[in-house]
C-alpha cells in the first residue's frame, strides 16, 4: 500500500505563491500517476493538475499558466507549485497516485486559503 503526505498548505494572499508537496512511501512511485485535486466549500472535488510516470502533465482550464505540477522520482514526492493565486483558489489539496482501480491512493489533504 502507498500512503501519501501533503505538506505546504497555509495562508497567502492573493497574487502570492505557495508551492504544496506530496511525498509517498514504498519503492513503486515512479510507476504511479500522480495528480493534485482540491475541493472548495460547497464544491465537487475536481482534478486540478496530474502527472503520469512518462513525464506527461495536464492542468485544468482555470489554473493553467499558474500552477506547475512537477514530480522527483529519487525523493518520493510529487510537487504542485502555485503562482498569482486567486481567491477562488482556496481549497483543501489533496494528493492522489494512481496505478490501476485497486491501486489509487489519497493524501489526508492540505487546506489552502488565499485571502487579503
């Protein structure tokens, strides 16, 4: 089993970066997808950027050009770095990795809150 740790969630305001990391046990990360998906108030938990083992990233509409997904293999850690953030950005993060439909695994998830 793979367990997932979130850390680099906090306060910033709006225009401000904050760059969350997801590290994960076992030996077997570099064969996972790893993405973030967060979930606001009152909202559906939605993906926000992901990563597969070959390098490939996708990002969702509204964080493209802000958000950059990144992963290091030798570390165990998946990286979500968030520039020029928005007030509609706050959220819980959560961390996600993904082999097949028995192997899909969550982080306990980071709040993110954007606030002047």
């Amino acid at each position: 089993q793979v367990q997932l740790v979130e850390s680099g969630g906090g306060l910033v305001q709006p225009g401000g970066s904050l760059r969350l990391s997801c590290t994960a046990s076992g030996s077997l990360f570099n064969r996972y997808r790893m993405a973030w998906y967060r979930q606001a108030p009152g909202k559906q938990r939605e993906l926000v950027a992901s990563i597969t083992s070959g390098g490939t990233r996708n990002y969702a509409d509204s964080v493209k050009g802000r958000f950059t997904i990144s992963r290091d293999n030798a570390k165990n850690t998946v990286y979500l770095q968030m520039n020029s953030l928005k007030v509609e950005d706050t959220a819980v993060y959560y961390c996600n990795a993904f082999a097949t439909s028995v192997a899909n695994y969550w982080g306990q998830g980071t709040q993110v809150t954007v606030s002047s």
